[in-house]
C-alpha cells in the first residue's frame, strides 16, 4: 500500500498561510464591528475652508466643499496646506465639530495677533476671495505650497509676518496677487463666520471688533410723533387705512397710529411695516402698545395682530398676505376679546430667533377685518424692536490689477496703446482728428500724464486745418 507523501516545504507553508487565514477571520467582518465606529465629523471654517490636508492617527484626507473633516473622538487632527510633511502647517488641535483660526493657534480671540495673522493666509488663499461661497484652496496652490522656502510664522509680529506673507502669496500663485488686507479678512470672518456661526455662545470665544454686541433699538419714529396727523408716520410703509391720530390716552407723546379698514363684507387688512436688517442666530424683542377705545369697538370678527418677519428675500408682501419666498414668521395675535370697549392700552411683545438665512427683516402691525367687519379700530403706540445689528456693510475685496503712476519720463507702452491717425471712419463716430504719439500731444513729466489737443494748419498728409490729439487705450 502506498502512502502519499507532502514535501517539507510544503508543510511549512500551510503552517503559515494558515494562522493568517485564521487571524483574518478573527478581525474580519464576521465579528459584526465597524472599524471606523464612532467617526466624527468636524469642519474647518472661514467661512468653510475646502482644499486644507488634514490628518489624525487614523484618518487622512483633504477638506470638503463644506470645510469637513473626520476623526475619531480624542484625536489630534493636523491641518496644512500642501503635504502635512512638506507644506505649511496650519496646526495641529484637538478634534472638534468647530475649527477656526483661534483654536489653530491657541488665541482666544481671532483680532490675536496669531489668529489674525492665519486668518489673513487663508483669506488670502481664496480661489475667487468670494467669502460668501466658503474659501477654495487649489490643487494648485496645494502643491506650491510643498515648495515654500521660507516657512510662514504664524506667531510672528504683525509687521515681520506681512513681509513673509507678501513671499508666500506670491510663490503659490502662478499669477501675482496681492494678499488679502488684514482688516478685511477680519470683517469677512465676522460677517461670514462667526456671525452667521451662532458667536460666543457657539464658538465659545469673544471677537474684538465684531458688532455681536450690546441690543440697541431698531425702528426710526416707533413712538409715531413723526409725521403729520390723518397721514401715514415717517419711516413706516403702509397699506389700506393707516393714519396717525391725537393721543386718546396718557401714553407718552401726543400723537398715536389709528388703523382701520371699510365695510365690505370680505377679508380685509389695514397696517403699517417698517424693514430692518437682521443678525442671523440672534434674538430679537418687539412689542408696542394697543388700545381698542369704546368709542370705535371692534366688531367681534376683528382682531389687532403684530408680526416680527424674518426672510432670506427682500420680496415680501404687498399686504394681501401672499409671500413670494417662504419666509419665517413668529407672531402675536391679540384678539378684541381680550381689550373690547376697556379703553386699557395692553402691550404686545414678540421674541423670536432670526434664522441662519435671514437677509432682511420686519415688523409689521395689523387691523383685520373677517366677514361681516362693520365697525372698530385700533390704536398703537410705542412700537419697538431690539436687538444687534451690523453696524458696517460687509466688506468687499478686490486684486489690483495695474497701476500707473507716471513717474517716468515716457508713457508706459505696456500699459498704454496710443492711437495713431484718423481711424477707420473717424474712430466709428466720424471724428475729424488725427492722433498721434507726438510730444507735444503726448507727454509725462512730474508723475503726470499730459495730452494736449491743438490744430495743426498743415500736416504731413496735406490735409489742413486738423485738430491734432492723443487718444490711449489701456
């Protein structure tokens, strides 16, 4: 009988293929755990910083469109720009739902000389230093960055920093480009960031110079002592029958709003709306003061309602109640019920939250008349809106494409094209002038650039009595 036999090398083989297939099956998906349980997502903001590397122990990558990055709970995450070995490092930070230039460099507040200086590069490295639509860092730029010979101190003085920033803007871009103004960038995260962002209470830090601060009143002539009685107040737009009236009561002031509406059976509303612009994630407060006197009562179907509006659109409503965009609303409705024929002035107050996307906002008070609305009118007094406001439009930035400042002795030709001649059908609007680059038409001297226009009586075409000038194009 014969007996087969395994060659020795091939025992040693399976006896080490073997245990690897076991310890495959031991951490394999048989064991039912995700090796990435618990992932968390954070992002990098200002507004949200696309194109950033990004590396902890376990997870690598590149910042989304949003700004995302991922890490486990506990995790050091390192940023740079380029390479984590090669480019400029960002920082490296605890994992967090929020990273900003302040945790980057370990500030506590982004007008830091730190955070400002960081705050500056990335809002220098801005694809189209459109701030609103996030900050793109490109592949480009990414792999420039790798090649930085100076590497960029971040916790240098404002003045060394600008010159090594200065060096670093131009070797990452292909074409020159200024880097951003520093004040700018600062605006840009205020209004584009932290604002937005929910502030302090979100971000957790304080920002110098960002009007988060104190409520101040919105609304201009709240108390309507502006304006002409039996007209509509200054400041406010209005609709149907709004008009100012002599104070019916002790309240301060001596004039009032009366709103009332006609006697046509169907739905109707009169009001008055004033506009103002809101800070998004803050809190608002409006009230004013109604009185429904027994000498006009309101009919039971009528009602006296004020509305705090906020909408991501200028376009709201013409008074019929139809919005063209949705829009948030937080309202108090005070039905006659509650002050009929008391001749009591009640207030009425509104806190509400404006919305992340809210772009303008508005406080707006009514008289509505419901079927069969025969009778009744209503007076306010004292209307009043706080809470924060931008005390600065957002700030716009822009390259600096060229500039001359005429401080040669001859025009800059690559700059400037002179016209030479008559042009094709005088110049396209049949001028009867001849251009030339001449000297006495054309000249620089002093920082200054001077074309002189005079009639020449006899030019070397033989045409005389032609006005001579200079015409450039840049």
């Amino acid at each position: 009988m014969m007996q087969s036999r395994i060659p020795i090398h091939l025992l040693r083989l399976l006896t080490i293929i073997l245990p690897v297939i076991l310890l495959q099956g031991c951490f394999g998906g048989g064991s039912g755990k995700d090796p990435v349980a618990g992932l968390a997502t954070g992002k990098l903001r200002f507004s949200d910083v696309s194109g950033v590397t990004f590396e902890t122990p376990t997870q690598q990558g590149v910042t989304g469109a949003d700004g995302a990055f991922s890490y486990l709970p506990g995790e050091m995450v390192t940023f740079a720009v380029g390479d984590i070995n090669n480019g400029i490092i960002l920082g490296t930070v605890p994992g967090a739902v929020n990273i900003t230039a302040v945790q980057l460099t370990g500030s506590s507040d982004p007008a830091d000389v730190p955070a400002a200086n960081l705050i500056q590069f990335i809002s220098s490295l801005d694809e189209d230093r459109e701030h609103l639509n996030g900050v793109t860092i490109t592949q480009a730029v990414r792999l420039a960055a790798d090649t930085l010979a100076t590497p960029l101190n971040f916790f240098a003085d404002e003045a060394t920093f600008q010159n090594q920033l200065a060096d670093a803007v131009n070797h990452l871009f292909a074409i020159p480009r200024t880097p951003s103004r520093r004040d700018i960038a600062l605006k840009n995260f205020c209004f584009d960031t932290y604002l937005p962002g929910g502030g302090s209470n979100v971000f957790g830090f304080d920002f110098t110079g960002c009007p988060e601060g104190a409520p101040v009143e919105l609304l201009q002539n709240g108390d309507f002592e502006g304006g002409t009685t039996g007209a509509l107040p200054t400041n406010w737009d209005g609709f149907n029958f709004p008009s100012l009236a002599p104070n019916p009561d002790q309240t301060i002031g001596g004039t009032v709003l009366k709103l009332f509406g006609p006697s046509f059976n169907i739905p109707n509303a009169s009001g008055v709306r004033q506009d103002f612009t809101p800070v998004p994630l803050q809190e608002y407060t409006a009230s004013v003061w109604a009185l429904n006197s027994s000498t006009d009562p309101l009919d039971p179907s009528n009602f006296a309602s004020m509305q705090l509006i906020f909408s991501p659109d200028y376009d709201f409503d013409d008074g019929s109640g139809e919005f063209t965009r949705e829009v948030t609303v937080a309202s108090v409705v005070t039905s006659n019920r509650i002050f009929l024929g008391e001749d009591v002035w009640t207030r009425l107050s509104i806190t509400a939250t404006a919305p992340l996307d809210a772009v303008t906002a508005r406080l707006q008070l009514l008289h509505v008349q419901l079927p069969p609305n025969t009778a009744g009118s209503i007076f306010f007094d004292d209307a009043s809106v706080i809470g924060p406001t931008y005390d600065i439009e957002p700030p716009v930035e822009y390259d600096l494409v060229w500039q001359d400042e005429f401080n040669g002795t001859g025009l800059d030709t690559s700059l400037w094209t002179p016209e030479i001649g008559y042009g094709q059908f005088g110049w396209g609007n049949n001028e009867w002038q001849f251009y030339t680059d001449d000297p006495r038409n054309l000249s620089v001297t002093g920082g200054n650039l001077t074309i002189t226009a005079y009639c020449d009586y006899l030019l070397s075409s033989g045409v005389g009595g032609v006005p001579v000038n200079a015409l450039l194009n840049a």
